[in-house]
C-alpha cells in the first residue's frame, strides 16, 4: 500500500503485480490477502489495474506510529509509508499497555466499519521515545511483526537443558576429540555453530571433517524452543544487533563451538585429494574439542604471509592446505557452470549508543572463501546423498526420499534479453540465451569483458535481477546460481530453520528411517521461505535508518556518484565512496521534459535530447535527510554543456528510499 492510498497486489507465480486506485481498495490495507478483479490495462497497457472483491484475511502485523489523546479518545498518527490512515484505538486499553502521548507505540488493526474515516485497534506495544535507538531498532522489528524477546515459557525451557555431556550423550558418536579442529569466524561474532576439522593420511590425502552444531539432539520435535524457533524460522541481524532464532543458552553457550569445551556436532568428513577431489565421505553425530577460534583477518594472515617450511605450526598447515584445496573447489564450481556475483559488501559501524560513525566497503578474501567452499561441499554432500539414494564409504541409501532442498531456478529469460540489447548499446556483444547453461555462459563472458569499466556494475545489477530467488522446498531442482545439480542448507542450525529440519531428516535416514512426509515438509518450506525474506526486508530497513542517519549532518554537501538505477519516476544514484544511494524524481528534472526509454534504460530529454543511462557520471547535492521515512532527498547538478548526454541545471529532488545494500553480521553460505 502506497502513502496515497493506492495498492499493488502481488500474485503467487505472477512477475507482474495488479494496481488498485484507492476507491477501489475496499479498506484493504498492507499485508491484508484479498481477492482481486483484474479490471484491463493502464498507461501503454504495461500494468494491469483492477480493484479489490474481497478481503480475505486481515495482516496480524502491527502498523508502528506515535500516540495521540484527545480527551477520551486515542489515535496512533501513522508515518509509515505503507498507511495512509491513522488508527483509532481505545484510550484506556492504550493507556493501561503504558502508552504516553508522543511515545511510539505498535498498534494491531482489529477491523474497519463502513462509513468510518479510518480503522480501529488496540495498541500492540509500546516501543519508547521517538528517536532512541532501541526504540527505533524495536520500531523496525514491529513493523515486520518480529519478536525482539523470548517468552518466559522458551527462556524456562532452554534453561531446562543439561550443559553436562554425559556418556549416553556421547553413545554412537565418532570421537574427533584428538582432531585437529578450529574456527573460523567474524571477530565480533558470539555463535560459532561450525568447525573445520584437519589431518594429513598417509596415503597423501587429507581428510577434512565439517562439524556443525548438533542443535537437533538439544532441541526436539515438540516443545516451547522448537515451536519459537519454527515461527521465527531465522536469526535476524540488524545493523547493531543480532535477533537470534534460538535462546542465548543454546546459541551462545550450549550449541557454540566454543575453544577448549567438548561440544556435540553432527559432521560430513570427507578424504579430500590433493587437488581437490572427494575420495569418500561419511555423514554422523560425532563430539569435537575446538583447538583454536580464529576470525577471517588471523586466518588471512597466515595466508598472505605463511611461515617458512620449517617453522609451520599445525595450524598454518592446515590453513595453507585448505585454502589450496578451497581453491580447487572453487575453480572447480565455477567450470561446471557457477556464477559469481561475489558483489563488495557494505557494512554500517555504530558505537556504543547505535549511531553511525562509518560506511565502508567490505571484500570478500580468501579466508572468507576457504570457509564458504567447505560449506557449500558439506551442503551439496548432503544433499545429494539424500536425492540419489546415493552411497556413504561404499553403503547405499535403498531409495531418495523426502527431504528440504535449497533451489534456485534458471533466470528470466526476457530480463536477460533485455540485458543484451542494453549491453548492445555500449559495443558488446553478449551470446542469446536460450537455455541456463549459455546463460551463464554469456553472463561471465559479459561480466569478465566489461571489468573494470564503468559499465560494469549496471550489467551486474541487470544480471541479478534476471535471477531468480532461491527457496526452500521439497522438489530439487538443483541450484543454478552454484551449478550445483543437489544443494541443501545443512550448516547453520543455530540460526535457520531448514538446516534444523534437514539435520532431523539426515539423522533418521542414517538410522534406516521411513520417507517424511512431502506434503507437511512442503508447506514448512513455504513458510521457511517467507520467514526468510521478511528477515532479510528488516535487515535492509534498519540499513536504509542507519545510512539516512548517517547522512544527516551532509545535508548541503556535494558528492560524487554513478546512476544505479532508472524508473519511470527518476533515476537513482549511488554515491562514489560509501555507495549509499538516493534518488532524483524525473519531474525535478525541470531542464527538459525527460521521458523513460525502458528498452535502453535510460532517460532522455524530449527538446534537447539528453540522456542519463546507467552507470553514468554525476554529481549531486544532498538535499535532506528524513529519518522517520528512512528517505534520502538529492539534487542533481546539472551543468550546460554541447554534449547531448551533459547535465544541465540544479534540480531538488522529494524524499526517496536509501540505498537498498544489504549487511550481514554473519553470511558464510548462500
């Protein structure tokens, strides 16, 4: 729902969604599931408008707003831009839940009656002042209906759980005690939920154990702990705080793979050759005894300055050959057809009290790899043991069965030609794609050609809208972003879901066990997937808060940047040094009457014939920084110039969503 009242319906299995005018709406609002007519086509047919039949189900997600009282009456003032209406709520209710006026409160609608101005309902919570981080951060977690505390009940039945390892614990488990083990993790990391494990075989093999934490052997089927973790389905990391899946007890304590404390693990060990190759493998509970935690900047050390021959610890051992065995993997993956969209990530630093101090670009190195490479081979092991039926050390599982698959369909296939034409414009010629192995094919070649070029960063941005998203579900078929035929998410169960349920399918299957049920492993799936992308919307909301903020004492300085993106309502720009980005609405462009030119992805000047595509070089003025919207305003600077492509005046430009880059406190696999 837009802030002027009129709506967008997204259909299951349709790109393209329906719009509705706000007369049509039949008071529905954000979130609400509705029934739809599809009444014909608007401006140049390009959307279908129609208008709302029936409200089928209401959205349980609160609307976040400030208090207001007037006499005995109560409003929440909304500010969201997806509620053009206030709510009226009880006074007395809102009064007893605590909630002063001025205060910004989460408020629930309950219904709407025919002939009111706006809906009714009760406050939720009561979030604290307007402006305070938590408050703030809290705001954020309401708005996408995200609990940011653990229930008495959960917190009472993780601290129920035993922290002695006891000799039943350790029945029917290897023992990699006297195993070279160690971390790898971010520095400020506080669940270690995998561990590398190393030796050298005599016959000139290594053998390398992936040690997951056994979260599945804590945690049942049935109980207060796996129906919390179930609904919330993933940790949550906002800019300056994780929201984890599971309480403290286990994800800090019991199930982290902490140094120097014997821990339960459920591991994929593989005899590795020299070159990388899988020799065998063999999936089982076992205990470990990490060695050593180390994060990705001491690990990168050893790698970018290993110790002389003689002088090497067990440790620079293991680190030197698994980065090289990583490197076969990963040379490996990107032959049978992977792509790499390894993109620069952007990460906020707040102090103490949550305020941005710092927006910079973090890259990806080798020790980044070196994890991620075993991760994906421990996933994709797992995986297809299940799908094929396939064999442990020489024994065969009797048939595939039921299990929760990572998928990642083939990509769009008219986006992708859409990519060639505009590629087309700047002398490249990329390869038709008809099927997903030349797509792929011509993407890294489209890629590989323009790197280093100013082009580059819009073909990659068209390219990852070309692709599809990745889900969860019971039907393989397979992961086309990886090249990996079988893909599944077995190595974080400490914050996902699915990784919990694959843990529980893999160990039953081990034990000889019966096919799950597809049908009720389906719709887990589904709702694993949905978790999954309202997490990664809070996570990118409380970046845009962060980056606004950031920008608040800018305001009136000048930068310079790149067009990102190009609507039929403006252009996008993205700032050189911090890549934050704002945006510059095409009726500010006062120069000229600019018209949208979608097949080439530009604007274009009707009277002078100026054009802005993407990737070209601007500079702007930072015009104004709204934190309640988490909208950044820009001016472009435009200069008179004989080049048709040159920018000519000053422009203000409205309130526009910041940058859309997403930070993760902890991303090893995709």
């Amino acid at each position: 729902m837009s802030r002027e009242g009129f709506i967008f319906v997204m259909v299951e299995g349709q790109d393209d969604d329906i719009y509705v005018k706000a007369a049509k709406t039949r008071r529905a609002l954000n979130g609400d599931i509705v029934r739809v007519a599809v009444t014909g086509h608007g401006e140049k047919g390009k959307r279908r408008e129609g208008e709302v039949v029936e409200i089928l189900e209401h959205s349980k997600a609160p609307f976040v707003g400030y208090m207001h009282y007037v006499g005995a009456q109560a409003w929440v003032l909304m500010q969201s831009k997806n509620m053009p209406y206030d709510i009226e709520v009880d006074a007395e209710q809102a009064r007893q839940a605590g909630a002063q006026a001025g205060m910004k409160v989460a408020a629930v609608v309950d219904g709407w009656n025919r002939g009111e101005p706006c809906p009714y309902g009760h406050v939720s919570d009561v979030l604290g002042t307007p402006g305070d981080n938590d408050t703030e951060m809290h705001a954020i977690l309401a708005e996408f209906n995200l609990p940011y505390r653990f229930s008495t009940e959960v917190e009472n039945a993780a601290d129920k759980i035993s922290e002695e390892i006891t000799e039943e614990d350790l029945k029917g488990r290897k023992d990699f005690r006297d195993t070279f083990t160690f971390t790898i993790d971010p520095t400020d990391a506080k669940d270690f939920d995998d561990a590398l494990s190393f030796r050298k075989l005599q016959n000139g093999n290594f053998e390398v154990g992936v040690h997951i934490a056994d979260v599945s052997y804590y945690v049942r089927p049935s109980g207060a702990v796996n129906a919390e973790a179930r609904e919330r389905g993933t940790s949550v990391y906002l800019v300056d705080r994780t929201v984890p899946m599971l309480p403290e007890k286990l994800s800090n304590k019991l199930c982290s793979l902490r140094q120097d404390e014997d821990k339960l693990t459920f591991s994929v060990v593989f005899e590795i050759g020299p070159k990388g190759a899988v020799k065998s493998r063999w999936f089982g509970r076992t205990v470990i005894r990490s060695n050593r935690r180390m994060d990705y900047d001491q690990a990168q050390q050893i790698i970018e300055n290993p110790p002389a021959e003689g002088e090497r610890t067990q440790l620079d051992e293991a680190i030197l050959t698994l980065n090289r065995l990583a490197k076969c993997l990963r040379e490996a993956r990107f032959r049978a057809g992977a792509i790499n969209f390894d993109r620069p990530e952007m990460k906020v630093e707040v102090d103490d009290q949550g305020k941005p101090v710092r927006v910079y670009q973090k890259i990806a190195r080798e020790s980044n790899n070196l994890i991620e490479e075993f991760m994906l081979l421990a996933n994709r092991s797992v995986a297809e043991y299940v799908a094929t039926g396939g064999k442990m050390n020489g024994v065969a599982m009797k048939n595939a069965k039921t299990f929760v698959y990572r998928v990642h369909g083939e990509p769009n296939y008219e986006k992708l030609e859409g990519l060639r034409g505009f590629a087309s414009n700047f002398g490249y010629k990329m390869a038709e794609t008809t099927n997903g192995k030349n797509a792929a094919e011509s993407l890294r070649e489209l890629l590989a050609a323009a790197q280093g070029k100013p082009e580059y960063e819009p073909f990659e941005n068209l390219a990852l809208r070309s692709m599809a998203k990745a889900v969860y579900s019971t039907d393989n078929i397979g992961h086309y972003g990886l090249a990996f035929p079988f893909y599944t998410h077995f190595t974080s169960p400490i914050r996902r879901f699915p990784d919990l349920m694959v843990h529980r399918l893999l160990s039953s299957y081990l034990r000889g066990g019966d096919s799950a049920d597809k049908a009720r492993f389906e719709k887990e799936c589904v709702h694993a997937s949905e978790r999954e992308l309202v997490a990664a919307d809070a996570e990118r909301t409380s970046v845009k808060y962060k980056l606004v903020e950031f920008m608040q004492d800018k305001v009136g300085m000048e930068f310079d940047g790149a067009v990102s993106g190009i609507t039929e309502w403006g252009m996008y720009v993205e700032l050189d040094e911090t890549h934050i980005e704002g945006m510059v609405p095409l009726r500010e462009m006062r120069s000229d009457f600019y018209e949208f030119d979608e097949g080439h992805y530009r604007l274009r000047g009707r009277r002078t014939g100026r054009e802005y595509r993407l990737g070209d070089r601007v500079r702007i003025k930072v015009a104004g920084a709204n934190l309640e919207q988490r909208q950044l305003d820009f001016e472009l600077i435009e200069h008179e110039e004989t080049d048709p492509r040159a920018h000519t005046d000053e422009r203000r430009a409205p309130a526009v969503p910041a940058g859309r880059k997403r930070t993760d406190k902890k991303r090893k696999t995709h």
